[in-house]
C-alpha cells in the first residue's frame, strides 16, 4: 500500500523560510516523479513543484520566481520543498504526489499523479 506522509509545515513570518518533506512507502520511489501541489479554502489545487525519477528533471509553477526549490533522496524515500521568501498569499495546504506510472516525466497536471499525501498545512503571516 502506498502511502506518502508530509511533515515540516508550520507558521513562518514572510521572508522567511521553510523546508517540507514528504516521505513515501510502498512503492519503489527512485522510479516515480514526484510532485508538490498547494490547496487553500475555495481554490482549485496549485501546481507547485515537481521533480522526475532521477532528480534530472524539475519544473516549477510561474508563482515560485526561483524562491522555492525541490529535490529528492532515493535513498531515503523522500522529496523535498525548499522555501524561501515565502509571502502571506503562499499560505495553503501543501501536498506531495507520486506520478501515474513509472519512469514518467513531471506533469504541471494533479490529473498525472496517483497516490497523493494528507498535506501539511503552510500558514505564512505578514
């Protein structure tokens, strides 16, 4: 049973800096892309982030402006967001998603991921 379990979300001033993680399980995550989507109340799920099996791929939605960075340990079953210069409108919900198949690259689309973490809840105050 695959199972991805975020942690590392929390309140943070703007301009400051916070790294989530995401740790999967059930799955042999150095063959799956993975990716980070953002949620607030009334909103459509975000494209944050995403990062390909190898880490030889990432892409990143228009809002980040090289603030946040993603990354990956095989070895450890994790990817992880990198942020910095976080702003009061970063504030959501943050989850991390394994792409639909093996070997896949990155998708901007929550359609091409298929097991998706519980979030981890990001609260950024001005």
């Amino acid at each position: 049973q695959v199972q991805l379990v975020e942690s590392g979300g929390g309140l943070v001033q703007a301009g400051g800096s916070l790294r989530v993680s995401c740790a999967a399980s059930g799955l042999t995550f150095s063959l799956y892309s993975m990716g980070w989507f953002r949620q607030t109340p009334g909103k459509e799920r975000e494209f944050v982030a995403a990062i390909s099996w190898n880490a030889g791929r990432t892409y990143y939605g228009d809002f980040v402006k090289s603030r946040f960075i993603i990354s990956r340990d095989n070895a450890k079953n994790t990817v992880y967001l990198q942020m910095n210069s976080l702003k009061p409108e970063d504030t959501a919900v943050y989850y991390c998603a394994t792409s639909r198949g093996v070997w896949k690259f990155p998708s901007m689309s929550s359609d091409e991921y298929a097991y998706w973490g519980q979030g981890t809840q990001v609260t950024v105050s001005s």
